[in-house]
C-alpha cells in the first residue's frame, strides 16, 4: 500500500504522447524527469501534475470567484494522490518593464521600503538638521515655555514662495473671520480688493491670534484651540512670532525643519517607491531617465544650408506652413534659407529650436509701405518633445526619439525618487544609496546595523532587517553578489534572471510545497549550474517537494530519484523506462544512461573548418558591463561565445552586434548598445536571429504552418488533376 504522505501516486496518465503511464513520486526530495526532447517530460510535470495542482487550488474558490476566474479543465489522468500545493519555474524570462528592477524582483526592495518608513531618521533638504514633529499638546507646552509672559502672533502659513495677485484668497480668508496677515514678513489689515503684486513671489500666513502667554485654566484653552485651527489653515504647520521680532518658530504635527519650516508628509512604504506618485520624481515619473532634444542630431551637417535639407526632421526645402514661418524668421533676423546653418545667428537658432511668439515690421522697397509680419512658431525641439510624449502612433514616436538623446534625470539624478525621500536615512545612508550597492556590499551593511540603531528604532527595526540578510544571503548563495537592487530586470542575463527567480522563492521560506521547474540549467555556465543545484538542495531541505524537467548530467547525478521517460520522441515516447535512484539509472540501456556512462559520447571533430579567410571586427563595445573591448568575428566558422553568466555575453552579441547587421540589412529600429566602429559587414549578405522567445500562440499555428511546409502542400494539391 502506497502512503501518500511520502509519495505523489499518478495513475493513468494519458496526456499528449503519455501512454497511460503509472509513477510514483517521493516527497520532499529532489526528483529529476528525463528524456529525449518531445519524449513527454513536460507532459508529466506540467500538463498532468501542474494542471491538476492549479485546478484543485480554483476548485477551492467559492462558485462566485470561479465564474471570474473561469474554469481548468481536469487534465487527461485517472488520479492523483499525494498532491502538495504547486508552484511552477518556468523557462519565462524576467519583466521587460523599464519599472521592474533587481529589488522589485527579488522584493529586497520592499523590505527597505518599510524599513525607511517605519525606522529612517528625516532630515530637512534645506539645512540637512534632523526633522522633528510634534502633538498639538507638545506644542502647547513648547509654546508656553519659550514664550511666557509674552506677546505671540500664531500664524498659519498658506502661501511660500509663491507668484499671484491672490486677491480672492483675501477674500476667502476675510470671509472665515480673520482680519488680519501676514504678507512678506508684515502684518497687515485685510482691506476690500486687497492684492499683491502678481509678478513677484510672495509668503503669506493668517494671522489666526495675537495674545500674551500666561498662566491660567482660560489662556491654556484658547491656544489650545488657536493651535487646532492654525493647523487646520496651514496645513498641519504652524508659526510663532514673537511681538518686535522678525524671526518665526515653526511646529508641525507632521516631520517638519525647525528653521526653514518646511515639512514632510508622514512616510510609508509609498514614500520610498518610484513606482508610486506618493514616492516617484515627478520629472522622469519614476524612470531615471529622461529624453532630451539633441541639437546635434537636428542640425547634422552645420555646413548645409536650410534649403538643402540642413534642419534633418524637415528635410529639404518644400511648400509648406513650417518652411513658410522659417522664411518669416529669416527676414525678421536677416539671413537666406541658403546660408550655412552655422552662419545662421544664434537668436534665429534658438528662436528655430524653441519657438517664439512676436510681431515686427519692415519697410517694403517695392511697395514703399511698412508690412507687418508676425512670428506665431512651436519650435523643432518643442514639437519633437510633444510628439514624444502625447503622439499615440509608435512610428512617430520612434521618428521623435531619432532627435533625442537618453540622458539621466537632473531633478533625481537617476535615483527615481522624489527629493523628500532621498532625505529620510538610516546610518547616514538613503534608500537609494543601499540600492546602489551591489549585494556584497549591501550585506556588509546590514551586518552591522544593529549597532547604529537604538531604542524604539531599534525594536522596530530588528524584524525586518532580520528578513532582508536572509533574502540577500540567498542572492549570494546562488552567485548574484554583484548585481545591485537597482539593476533593471530587462538588463539581466537568461541564468541571472533564473538564478533570481530561485532566490526569491528560497527567501519566501514556504514549506510542504511541490515546486516544478522546467529545464532551469539551460544558458548557465557550470560554475552557476553547482550554485543552481545547491539551491534547489537547500528548498528540498526545508521541507519541499522538488521536481525538475532536465537533460544536464550533474542535475541528474545529484538527485534523489530520477524517472527517464522515452523511448523516443513523439508518438514512439511517452513510456516510463527508467525510474529509481541514478545509480538505478545507469544499470538500464537507455538512451540518456549510454551518455551519462559513457557508451555513447558526442564525438570532438579531429579537423576544424578553416573559414573562407573573412572576418567582422567590432570595436570599442562598451554596453553594459563590456569594458571596451574589440572582437574578432572570423566567416565561415562556427563560433561560440561563453563565459559566466552575467559576463557580457549577451550584451556582446544579442545587443551590440545583432542591431548593428540587422539595421545594416534590414532597416532594423532597435538601437544597439554602445560602440566605436565595425568592418567587414559587406562579406554576408543577411542575418538570421534565432532566439529563445516561443513561437506563435495560436491555436492555428501548427509545426506545418511555421516552417513553411503546408504552403508547399497545399500548393501540390492545386496542381492535382480533378477526378470524376
């Protein structure tokens, strides 16, 4: 009798190619399914016990949830027993977003988050002083010390450094019941059609009392409520201003400067994320990166005059309104449309680039009359900009990025944040620091922590660091100990990003659950593929079921149990030929046991192809982590290129040398990474990508169709003569 809390019994399993195949599974060990390719491996892990794990989880759904979520079908199986809660790795690749990053990914990112909200010390961006906030009883108490027996106006500000006549909001305040403000450091009574000068910039606070500070039951009740509706005016922020003195005190319920005033926003976890409005630069939105109008790329070729096709976006001269406005520039800053752009004067070229808005006259020769002309231009940088942003045609926004350049945010500096949260910190160190560090060095500082905290902070914190050394020991364990949290995902390597995905389920700590991962050793070095294995190790030893569809020997050679699915391919597979330990494995004359002993091998060839004597040479490759390097492509060869993973192997040939030959052939868009020149393109004539995103998903799609083959078919059967 089978006991299922040790084992998965699937009995009957006739999905795809299976020929109704019995297999027992133990649990909480490292189980490796093998075979030749389209043998039916994946059948087995994914589309039989995959399937049934992810139908009985809808199946626990109320009937409610299920209609929205719509139905699994039960896969084409007998029964399954022993079944764990399942989560698949499969062979996806990582987010392409430009938002998801190393610590998004790995959720480091959302512990420090909370960390910082919950634990980081604010400081004023004005004067770096630590920020301090207050109740309304501390205040109460602060005000009547500092200010006993005195004379205090309590003040509420509304306006700081702010431009307007603000007439109406005069108005508004007189309505409430106060009669007097404060306008640039002078108390003022509030008269009929009060305003200020429009054009300058301006700080405006009511004036919510005026009282001197003394004992009694009376006094501490009305600056009790002077500070509740001073707070309400202005924001949770109040002043004190003590009679003849021109020097205000600030007090904030919320994290406030004690000199300038200024004052934070309570934080939370939102705070400190670029992916949200509470937390992101309001200039790049979170990116770190803005597009600029390249003047350059504008004007090519300064020597061209406008009319030969000096200004690129506009090409060369032609009837149109945009011509007909530059010719108005031109008379308005005297010089021809076929004057060498660098002899155009440098107020025309600004006004050609960014526009203007006026009226001039001149004097007509043959009419004898003054003409007036008028001036009403976007500018080329400024349409290009807009196109950018607002255009919903992808052609045209790519015809707009052909102008502009990638540069880092100067509000964040690249940091993606909002400059409030950059000034929240924890040992001197803000969240976007940490995020800079690679993971080695981030573990060296979360180490000693500890130390630098006390008290309240301290409890708080404790937990959480305790949670965030664990998830980035698991990044060091799997070899990822120079990647940094800020890294983009859509920059990372095939074996980085599956190395990722390990570590944030290892880290998520879960226990008794069937974790099954579809052919995870593919693309990593063998260094990486030990640190893969030990991973894995380390989730069956907390207690998981491990299941791996896998051809690599030493994945197989280190399992607990091994099941070799074949004899063939296709309809000639789908049979259990193996099962057992691999020392089991080996004893059985099987297609993958004659490789792993050795009876069959993969044969070195004795004599290497010499190539046709022609070479492609890329130099100066600086993409990514490429440290300026030049390689040698010799033709006629097949070559491979390897190295670790994360090395700049990808970078080398998927983002530098690709673009470059398909742009060369094929007018390809995509812009390569960084280099200096490359020769030899003119030895091939095309180039073929074959890459490992899947092909079509339709159901219409079929191996037929893809390659080509149908066409050829149903041509044949056109050709076929009718028949009576």
């Amino acid at each position: 009798m089978i006991n299922y809390e040790e084992n998965i019994e699937v009995k009957g399993a006739r999905v795809h190619n299976l020929k109704n195949i019995d297999v027992t599974i133990p649990r909480e060990k490292l189980v490796v399914i093998t075979g030749l390719s389209g043998s039916g491996k994946s059948s087995l892990a994914f589309d039989t016990i995959y399937a049934e794990g992810q139908r009985r989880y809808i199946e626990t759904f109320s009937a409610y949830a299920r209609q929205f979520l719509g139905g699994l079908e039960r896969p084409d199986v007998d029964k399954i027993d022993g079944l764990s809660p399942v989560i698949a790795i499969e062979q996806k690749t990582t987010s392409k977003s430009p938002r998801s990053t190393v610590g998004t990914i790995t959720e480091v990112y959302d512990f420090l988050r909370l960390l910082f909200a919950r634990a980081g010390d604010a400081h004023s961006y004005n004067t770096g002083e630590k920020m301090v906030s207050y109740s309304d009883a501390q205040i109460k108490e602060l005000i009547i010390d500092a200010y006993y027996d005195k004379k205090i106006n309590v003040l509420a500000p509304i306006i700081k450094s702010g431009k307007g006549h603000y007439r109406e909001l005069f108005e508004q305040i007189a309505k409430q019941g106060f009669v007097k403000v404060r306008v640039d450091g002078e108390i003022r009574d509030i008269v009929k059609g009060m305003k200020v000068d429009r054009y300058k910039t301006h700080d405006i606070e009511i004036v919510i009392d005026r009282l001197k500070v003394q004992d009694g039951e009376d006094l501490q009740k009305r600056l009790a409520e002077t500070i509740n509706t001073a707070m309400y005016s202005g924001d949770n922020v109040l002043m004190v201003l003590e009679e003849g003195s021109d020097i205000p005190r600030y007090f904030s319920r919320d994290l406030m400067c004690p000199t300038t005033g200024i004052s934070y926003p309570t934080p939370e976890p939102n705070t400190f994320s670029f992916n949200s409005p509470k937390g992101m630069c309001p200039n790049c939105s979170g990116l770190g990166h803005v597009y600029e109008v390249n003047e350059d790329k504008i004007f090519p070729n300064k020597k061209l005059s406008i009319k030969n096709g000096g200004i690129a976006p506009l090409g060369e001269y032609k009837k149109s309104w945009a011509f007909k406005q530059i010719e108005t520039i031109a008379q308005r800053y005297n010089f021809e449309l076929t004057d060498p752009i660098n002899k155009i004067p440098k107020e025309a070229i600004e006004i050609l680039l960014n526009g203007g808005n006026e009226s001039f006259e001149i004097d007509s020769k043959s009419l004898g009359v003054k003409r007036t002309y008028k001036i009403d231009y976007e500018g080329i940088s400024n349409f290009i900009k807009s196109q950018f942003e607002q255009a919903e045609s992808t052609s045209i926004k790519r015809w707009a990025k052909e102008y502009m350049d990638k540069i880092k945010c100067p509000s964040c500096d690249g940091t993606r944040l909002k400059k409030e949260s950059l000034y929240f910190k924890i040992d001197n160190r803000n969240i976007a620091e940490l995020a800079n560090m690679d993971i080695a060095e981030l573990a060296n500082f979360f180490d000693g922590l500890e130390k630098t905290l006390e008290g309240n902070q301290l409890k708080i914190a404790e937990e959480i660091i305790k949670e965030i050394r664990t998830r980035i020991r698991f990044l060091l364990d799997v070899g990822l100990d120079y990647l940094s949290l800020n890294r983009s995902s859509k920059s990372l390597s095939g074996g980085e990003a599956q190395r990722i995905r390990l570590a944030t389920r290892i880290g998520s700590q879960l226990v008794g659950v069937l974790y099954i991962l579809d052919e995870p050793s593919i693309g990593l070095h063998q260094r990486d593929n030990y640190r893969l294995i030990k991973s894995l190790e380390s989730l069956r030893d907390i207690g998981n079921s491990v299941i791996v569809v896998e051809h690599d020997r030493d994945m197989i050679e280190r399992a607990d149990h091994v099941i070799d699915i074949g004899p063939k391919a296709g309809r000639h597979g789908g049979e259990i030929i193996s099962e057992g330990t691999p020392k089991d494995l080996k004893k059985h004359h099987t297609l993958t046991a004659d490789y792993i002993t050795g009876v069959k091998e993969i044969i070195v060839p004795k004599k290497r192809r010499k190539g046709n004597g022609e070479k492609i040479v890329l130099f100066g490759c600086t993409g990514n982590n490429l440290k300026n390097i030049t390689v040698e492509f010799p033709l006629g060869k097949m070559i491979g290129v390897t190295g670790v993973s994360g090395s700049g192997k990808s970078t080398l040939i998927n983002e530098t040398l690709y673009p470059i030959m398909n742009a060369h052939y094929f007018n390809g868009v995509k812009k390569p990474m960084p280099y200096k020149k490359i020769t030899g393109l003119e030895h091939i004539d095309k180039v073929i990508d074959i890459n490992q995103s899947p092909i079509g998903r339709t159901p219409r799609s079929n191996p037929a169709t893809y390659t080509g083959v149908f066409s050829e078919i149903r041509s044949l059967f056109t050709k076929t003569p009718k028949h009576p």
